[in-house]
C-alpha cells in the first residue's frame, strides 16, 4: 500500500500497537489515540486518509459518535469500525449515520484488517480517478461550448443508420 496515513482510535494499548506494527509493515504511516477526543486533536493537525475506530471508548463519545464527527468534518476521509459487541443495530447505525465502510467485529485476523484497509484505499483511488476524469469532461466540454459559439454547427455530427459519420468531402 502507498504511504496513506491512518488513525487508529481505540482504549486498548495493545490492539492499538498491533495494528500500528501491522499496518506500518504494510507500507502506512500509523497515528493512535486512546480516545475519541485525542483523535479529533490529531485530525486537526494531521493529514489522515483513513480512521479505524473502536466502538465503545472511555469517555461520553463512541466510536460510531466519533466517525459521525469525522463524517460531517473529513468528509473525504475514510472510516472502519471495530467492535467486541457485535449486534445489528451497530451496524446499521455504523453504515447509515457513520458511513463506515467496513465494520469488523474482534477479535479478528490482521490479514482480515489488513484487507479492509486495502480495499478502503482501493476505493479512495478509485474515487480520485473519478474526480479527476469528470473535471477533464467538464473542461472538454466548456472547450467544445467555446467552439461552438465560435464555429456554429462545429459540434453538429450528422450519422447514418448504422452509426457512420457522413460528411459532405
């Protein structure tokens, strides 16, 4: 994986530094906090392209209240939820409000994390590419108006019924 820059966010000091060792082996820079509030802190002075949060923290924020937060503030940035208490209303309420991408329960596989983040950064490229490709349309169009208000009939293309461009050479 490319230098992406991660924020893990979970109570526990051990799942945080396992999945900081593993993540960083995998090529990511890894930033943990202990806490929802220490979280928010870093994102403001970090660049992060994903959040991986625990759902249940010390403190008044969850961890579905917390990537709530980081949806209306980080809109670009991605997020998964881990939990120890798995139930469907979780879920839902990860996916719908928090917009999660992925929702893991634990105890769960490294390599499992590790495709997650993987797939999370998939669709962040894929995402990008996109942006870039739809603002090249919207500068190949604005071109195209520009050349028909200088060349009317410019962008007229006359076809037949198989689909052949006819012109009149």
């Amino acid at each position: 994986m490319n230098q992406y820059r991660i924020l893990v966010v979970d109570d526990e000091k051990m799942m945080r530094s396992l999945i900081q060792r593993s993540l960083s082996d995998a090529g990511c820079k890894v930033l943990t906090a202990g806490s929802a509030e220490e979280g928010m802190a870093l994102m403001e002075v970090n660049n992060i392209d994903l959040v991986i949060s625990d759902q249940k923290m010390p403190g008044g924020m969850t961890g579905i209240d917390f990537l709530q937060y980081i949806r209306t503030a980080y809109p670009e940035v991605l997020t998964i939820l881990l939990t120890g208490y798995p139930n469907l209303e979780t879920a839902m309420d990860a996916i719908n409000s928090a917009g999660v991408l992925k929702y893991l329960t634990k105890p769960f596989e490294i390599r499992e994390l590790t495709r997650a983040v993987k797939h999370c950064f998939e669709v962040k490229d894929l995402v990008t590419e996109r942006n870039l490709m739809m603002n090249k349309i919207k500068s190949y169009e604005s071109r195209l108006e520009e050349l028909e208000k200088e060349h009317p009939g410019i962008t007229h293309v006359v076809r037949d019924k198989n689909g052949h461009i006819i012109t009149d050479i």
